[in-house]
C-alpha cells in the first residue's frame, strides 16, 4: 500500500472523525471582532474550483494552492493562518484521505481491467503503481516482480481513464533491447486504445537525438569514431599525434605511462601482492626486484627509467646483525654517490598505516639514529611525500645535489614488469572522459575533486587530469572540425534544449525504467521534462536498489535510495510480490543484500510454490573438479527430465543458465553439453552482468571462490576514475553484494553455487553462516568460521595435534582443537627460533598453519615471525632475495 498515504490518512484524525481530547493552548487575548470563519470558507471557495475530485491528487497541489491562494490572515494573530507550513500539511492530509478512498474505488471499479491488462491479473501492488498520480513516483520493483507488466499497465490506466493522450506519454528505457520489448508489449496488450501506436518509447540515447532534431530543425550527425568500439582508436591516434609534436606531452605521457601508470592502492590498505619468487611475496618492479610495496615500486621504476643505478635492500655497510635480529638492509642504496635512502609508510602527522604490526614508528626512529651514529648518508621519503603534490621533485633534487644526471628514457627494455601500454591507458582515459561528460563536470571541478583526494593520489591524479585535458581538448577539436557530436554530446545538448524551452515537451506522462542504473545526466533530463511540460506533468521511475551493478558505467544509486531528495513531491510504492523465485531464495537473498543498511528495506514474498530445497552449493578440491560435477548434475536433470520426474519450461525443456562473474569463467568446452543434453536441457552461459532482467528454472552460479578474479570480485577500479564517477556506497564490496543477489534472483527453481575447498568465497560462508546453504564436500560439508564469517573452517595438522584454522587466515587469526585429538597449538609460553634457512612467506615449520612474515624489530632489526602469534612464538632471521 502507498506509504504516504497511509500515514496521511492517520494523521486526518482531527478533520475525519478523531474525537480523541487534546491538549488546548491557551486562547489568544481578545481582540477586534472579525468574521474569521466566513474568511476560511471563502479561501476555500477560491481554490476549491482547481482541485479535482474525481480524480487523484497530486502532492504538490497543497503547495500550488498556498502559492496561488496565500491563507487568509487573522488581525489579532501576527502569523498567517496557523503558518503556511501547517495549512500545507492539512491540505496534503485533507488530499491523501481523499486519495486512499479514491484508490479502494478504483480498484474495484476497474477490477476487470485490472485482471485482464496483462497475462496476469495485477496484484495490489501493481494497481497502486497504475492508479498513484503524484508528481514523481518511484516504484521499487522486487526481482521478477512484475515491473514491465506495472509499466504496460500503468500507460493502459492513463489510457482507459483519459488522463492523456497517447502522443503525451513517454516511456524511457536503458537500452534498446528492453525499449523494444516495451513497445511491443504496449502495442500488444493496449491494441484495444485508439491511437496507441503514438506512445513514444525510446531510449535515452535515441529520444535525445530526436529532442535535438525537433528543437533545431536538424538532426545531428554522429561521428562514427565515437561509436563504442572505435573510439578507443581514436584516442590512441590523438595520443600518437600530441607526442609527435609536443614534447611535453610526449614526456608526460611517457612517464606517466612507466611509472605512474598503475593503481598504487591506498595508502591504509594492505599491499596486494602480484610476485612471489624464493619464498618472498611482493611487488615486481621494473628492474626485475620484488619489493615490499606499490610506493617501493613506484620508487624503483622512477629510478629505473631515468637511469639511477640503484641496489635494493643492499646489505648496511656496518655490521648490526645480533643473535635475535638480522643484518639491517635500508630500502635503497646508491653506490655512485654512497647514499642510503628509506622509504617509510608515514602520513602527514609521522603514523604509520592502521594494519602495519608492531611498532613500525620505532623502528625508524632506530634507522635514523643508527645512521646518525655511523655517520652514513641517509635520504628519506614518506608516503605523504610522494604521494602528495610534490611528488618526487624531493627525491630528484637530492640525487642531482649529490651529482647524479637524471636521464629519462622511457624505452629503457625492463627486466621485470613491463609499463602499461599507450591503449591500455588510453582506455582508462575514454572511460573518465564518459563520466567527465556525461556529468557535465568542467576542469575545474576536476582539480576540485583530485585535491579532496590529497592524501592518497594528489600528485598522480594532478598528472592524469594534465594529460586528460589535453586529450579531451583535441578530441572535441575534432569533433567541431567534422560538424559532428558524440553519444555524450547528444544527450547534454538534449538536455540543454529542455531546459531551455527551445523543445517544447508534449509529455505529461514520463516513465522511465531500470532506474537504478540512471546516471546524473539523465534525471537532469527527467527534471527538465517535468518543468517543461508544466504542473500537470507526471513522472514514474521503476528500478530496484537491490540490482544496481552499473557504477562503472555512470549509474548514481543514490538516486534510487535518495529520491525524494532529488524530486519534489515524490512519492515511493513497493512491489513486494515476486513470481519468479522460492521462498528460499527469496528469504536468503533478501537477508543477505540488506546486510548494507543503505539498501531500501523490502519484504519479498512470492507466489511461486516451489517446494524442494532452492539453494545448493558444492565444493572441490579443483576447478577441474567442480566442473566435473557440474557435469555430473547436469546429466542427473537430463535423466530426470527425460523419465519425467522433472518437468519442463513451456518450450518442452528445462532452462539452465550458467552464470560467472567474468567471461572467462566459462566452463571449457560446455558447448558439448548442448549438443549431449539438447533434447531436454536449455543451456546458456552468461556473466551475471548480461544476466539481468533474465530468468531461467535452474541457475549453475560458478568459480564463486574468494580472490582477486573470484566473487566478489577484488578488482578495484583505478581510483582516478572516482574523480568523475558518482560517490560510492560506503558499504564493503557493496555493488559485488548486490551483483551476486542479482545472480541468486534469476532462479525459479534452484540455484546451484560451485566453489574450492580451499578458497570458498566470503559471500558463500555468510549465507553458510547464516543458515541459509550448506557447502557440501565429498565428505561432508564446510564449516563456518564462527568469528569473521566470510571464511570456513579446515583441517590442519600441526605439531601439537590436529585443529582447525579459518580459511581466510592470516585476515581471521581464529583457530580451535579438535575435539579429543590433541591441542591445536604450541604452549603460549614456548618461544621458537629457527636457525635454518627460512624466506618470508613460507609455512611455520612449528605449528604449521601460520606464514613466516617480516615484523618490525622495534629498537633492533626487523625479523620473520609466525602469522600465529600469539598462539604461535616462533621467529626467524630475514633471509634476502638472492641478487641476479
């Protein structure tokens, strides 16, 4: 039912029957004798003729009315009326009572419509969706709720009721695939309406170019390297032109392109190890080392390509090693002038990162006075430094004072980690110049943002935004010189013709779908349609917070979950019936995307009966494994299906979707199974991306494994991007979490989830957690990690007995014995040294479920120790990576 009205009507006590004793303020002193009644009545009577009955009542006629008609003013009171604020909200109180009896009417009224509009009677839902004419409406629409059939139904309302006319009515779509399906349903089910062919249903792309053409006589002309797919090239060719003749571009481009190319991460974030070579995890350098992080890196491929012969983590000239500390090795060190240098993880106010252990502030304090002490030259650097907007103009005027001649050569052949190329960055560059456009954002702004991110990116972002600049600013050069626009073009020139009146909007009624991948430009557009046409206009948005997963492409959910702050007058309905998936799937993943409180609360129900267990999850020791089972279900419902015991789709089989979160996901060779299984099973594959809006009777949801490439996915965005997109939900890996509800909502009847033993994805151990699944295994089924939740529990066998440790270790330290088979770690007061051999990164030889890692020394050197502590005592010497 209509949330506001509702709670109107409740309020309306005191004008419709609420007889309930109130407190009375005290009367005011008496005063000139006045008719003030008489004067009520009369306003009444003014405004009474512009309020029409017979139909719904917008919101904003309350507002419209006060403006038009100011209350009449009462000699002895200073204020108006009881105040303008307090009429409006009676009149909007007075309206939504008139509206809940008005909306009952309407329903019975034209139950027969109702019933017969679409294949299947609409629900309540459905009909409040049809019936509600407040200026701006947003219906939230459950996975497989209904929402194309509430849209169809809405325009045959409009219709059958005479609010509009055909040519009024305005239905804007994502993308083409859904506009048409759109049209066609509306031509379909409303044949019977005269005129019905005049509904306009485009989408936004398309509608904008005709809004041009109609405002300036002429229809503009795409420029056809602007088109998806083509225009990455043309960045490429503007790139390859400015480097030929400017060297100042070409020399920025260059090193951003070598040094400063890749995403370095936060700054309090964890290092993202891409190497591993004798036991050492790190960062590959370009020289061909293996550091300790992107900051050392970035140092090294800067030294790297202007030819500073440099040695990393060279043994200290002077001999520090102790029986529990090992030889000190400064980060850097340069021979041709005897220079130590020492990268340190520091903010602006000398801290070091959150996750760092030990005392790492200590441990530079011991560096700085050891070199004091021995009279060694000591340079520094800090992450503030080099991350903020000086950069390493420090590092470079130090080196020349001490008489090293920088020589940039940016086709220097590296020995490790290549520099990403001109079209991958180019890419990186078309992509933040759709969000710069499609946002209307000036370079200006740019700067804005990028100085707002000072602490993590502000001289990379201040190099990135130089050389987009000139980009953009040959790109729409080129543009103007072909008498051409782009897609982006297109739809702020729209925009811009609304606004200004130059195209007169016919619409009163505007629909708009999925509108929750809607991105700023385009309620621009939906504001300046409204304004445009007027008062009487009427604005309808359909989409689902819960499936937003267009980010990357420009979508702001925050219009979804914020919507009466961006349209006034607004209104929100729910479609709480879903007719696709079980009620399992329907409480799981409800439960699991409300997890992030930013998502609108809903409460799913369904009609489907669907009785057998709708969530199944299996885990292998392999992938090979996994899709070997997949395998063997598919050919156990080809078996099924074939001696009848499951029944078919209404094409005489049973759909079957496979669904990945990347293409690469696919299963090897699963177009066989097509052919093996074709007679009864409907096979597809499909990314969960181009799975929306789609459903099938079974889902194989696979590789739903924890790491980089898994689900969620842990690929993050290069942050220069965030400059120009909208703000991200707050929430951890909030759009992963709604992606893989989109994934679990596809289903009418199970969703089948393939995972490893050994890496089972977070999202996969809280729904394990949460009861929703179990994780079988060939001999039983995975635990949940009773602390963190995302991981599971395995099995070890370590030196003191058999225990369990969480899967996600070192992140969740939780460890248990099992029960009557030993202790699952050594005494807490054991201490352990290891004298042999031992690299970080390697598994402790003590309790065995720990990994040697480097932890600071304090006042002493640094030294490997278990990731177990404390449970786990155990230390050992650094070892260093042998040299090539």
């Amino acid at each position: 039912m209509i949330e506001w009205i509702i709670g109107a009507a409740l309020l309306a006590g005191g004008l419709f029957g609420n007889n309930k004793t109130k407190p009375q303020s005290p009367r005011p002193a008496p005063g000139p004798r006045e008719d003030f009644p008489a004067k009520v009545a009369q306003w009444r009577t003014n405004w009474e003729p512009a309020v029409d009955r017979s139909r719904w009542i917008p919101k904003s006629m309350a507002s419209r009315i006060i403006a038009r008609f100011p209350p009449p003013k009462r000699s002895d009171i200073s204020l108006s009326w009881m105040g303008g604020d307090r009429v409006e909200q009676e009149l909007l109180t007075e309206f939504a009572a008139h509206n809940v009896a008005y909306l009952a009417k309407q329903k019975e009224r034209l139950k027969p419509f109702f019933d017969t509009v679409e294949k299947n009677p609409l629900t309540d839902d459905q009909m409040d969706g049809c019936i509600c004419m407040d200026d701006a409406v947003q219906i939230v629409a459950a996975a497989g709720s209904g929402k194309t059939s509430t849209m169809v139904a809405r325009v045959g309302y409009a219709l059958h009721e005479d609010l509009v006319q055909p040519e009024q009515i305005l239905v804007l779509a994502f993308n083409r695939a859904v506009a048409e399906e759109l049209q066609a349903r509306i031509k379909a089910r409303l044949a019977g309406f005269d005129g019905v062919d005049a509904v306009t249903v485009k989408t936004f792309n398309a509608f904008g170019l005709s809004v041009i053409g109609k405002a300036t006589g002429r229809k503009p002309s795409l420029a056809e390297w602007a088109e998806p797919g083509r225009d990455g090239a043309m960045i490429v060719e503007i790139i390859d032109d400015l480097r030929s003749g400017d060297d100042k571009f070409r020399h920025d481009w260059d090193l951003f392109r070598t040094v400063f190319g890749r995403n370095i991460g936060s700054w309090n974030e964890p290092v993202q190890a891409n190497a591993y070579r004798d036991g050492r995890r790190g960062i590959l350098t370009a020289n061909g080392e293996i550091v300790k992080s992107e900051e050392e890196r970035m140092i090294a491929d800067w030294l790297f390509y202007h030819g500073v012969l440099y040695q990393y983590e060279r043994p200290y000239e002077h001999d520090t090693a102790t029986e529990h500390h090992r030889q000190y090795r400064p980060d850097f060190f340069y021979p041709e002038i005897s220079l130590y240098h020492e990268h340190f993880a520091l903010d602006d106010k000398g801290q070091a990162p959150p996750h760092f252990g030990g005392d790492y502030v200590s441990g530079v304090h011991w560096k700085r006075e050891l070199h004091a002490e021995k009279g060694t030259r000591l340079f520094e650097t800090t992450s503030h430094g080099i991350r903020g907007a000086a950069g390493f103009a420090g590092l470079a005027d130090e080196l020349k004072r001490s008489g090293i001649t920088l020589q940039y050569d940016p086709d220097r052949p590296a020995k490790g980690q290549r520099p990403i190329t001109t079209e991958q960055l180019a890419a990186t560059i078309r992509i933040f110049q759709q969000h710069v456009k499609s946002n209307g954002l000036s370079h200006e702004q740019l700067r804005d943002a990028a100085a707002k991110d000072a602490q993590d990116h502000a001289d990379r972002s201040a190099r990135f935004l130089t050389l987009f600049e000139r980009i953009a600013n040959e790109w729409e050069r080129r543009l103007r010189e072909a008498d051409c626009i782009d897609f982006d073009d297109m739809l702020l020139m729209a925009i811009e013709h609304i606004e200004s009146g130059r195209f007169a909007s016919p619409y009163l009624m505007v629909l708009a779908d999925e509108f929750q991948d809607t991105s700023r430009a385009k309620v621009r557009m939906l504001k300046a349609l409204l304004k445009n046409a007027g008062e009487e206009a009427h604005l309808c948005v359909v989409g689902d917070d819960w499936q937003g997963i267009n980010r990357f492409a420009g979508a702001d959910i925050a219009v979804m979950t914020e919507f009466d702050k961006v349209f006034d007058h607004s209104t929100r309905l729910m479609l709480n019936t879903t007719f696709r998936c079980p009620a399992q799937l329907c409480e799981a993943s409800s439960t699991f995307v409300q997890a992030n409180p930013r998502q609108i609360k809903k409460a799913v129900e369904t009609t489907n009966l669907y009785a057998k267990k709708a969530l199944h999850a299996f885990a292998a020791e392999t992938p090979a494994l996994a899709q070997e089972r997949l395998e063997q279900d598919l050919q156990s419902m080809y078996d099924f299906a074939r001696d009848g015991r499951l029944s078919p789709d209404v094409d005489g089989r049973i759909s079957v979707m496979m669904l990945g979160r990347y293409n690469n996901d696919e299963p090897r060779g699963w177009r066989r199974w097509q052919r093996r299984f074709g007679e009864f099973l409907s096979i597809e594959y499909r990314t969960v991306h181009s799975s929306k809006g789609l459903e099938a009777d079974y889902v194989m949801l696979l590789n739903v494994v924890e790491g980089m490439m898994g689900f969620p996915s842990q690929i993050t965005d290069d942050p220069v991007l965030q400059i120009a997109m909208p703000e991200p939900d707050p929430y951890p890996l909030a759009e992963e979490r709604r992606l893989f509800y989109v994934a679990l909502t596809r289903a009418r009847r199970q969703v089948r989830i393939y995972t490893q033993t050994d890496s089972p994805s977070r999202f996969l151990s809280e729904l394990a957690k949460s009861g929703a699944i179990e994780v079988e295994t060939e001999g039983g089924v995975l635990t949940p990690c009773p602390k963190c939740g995302e991981g599971t529990m395995r099995r070890y066998d370590g030196q003191y007995g058999p225990f369990e440790a969480c899967s996600t270790h070192p992140r969740c330290d939780f460890k248990r014995n099992v029960s009557g088979e030993g202790s699952a770690a050594p005494p807490p007061s054991n201490r352990v040294r290891i004298t042999h051999p031992i690299s970080a990164g390697d598994a402790c030889p003590t309790c065995g479920d720990g990994l040697m890692v480097v932890r600071s020394g304090g006042a002493y050197q640094p030294f490997l120790a278990c990731s177990a502590y404390p449970s786990c005592k155990t230390t050992a010497a650094l070892v260093p990576l042998p040299t090539e």
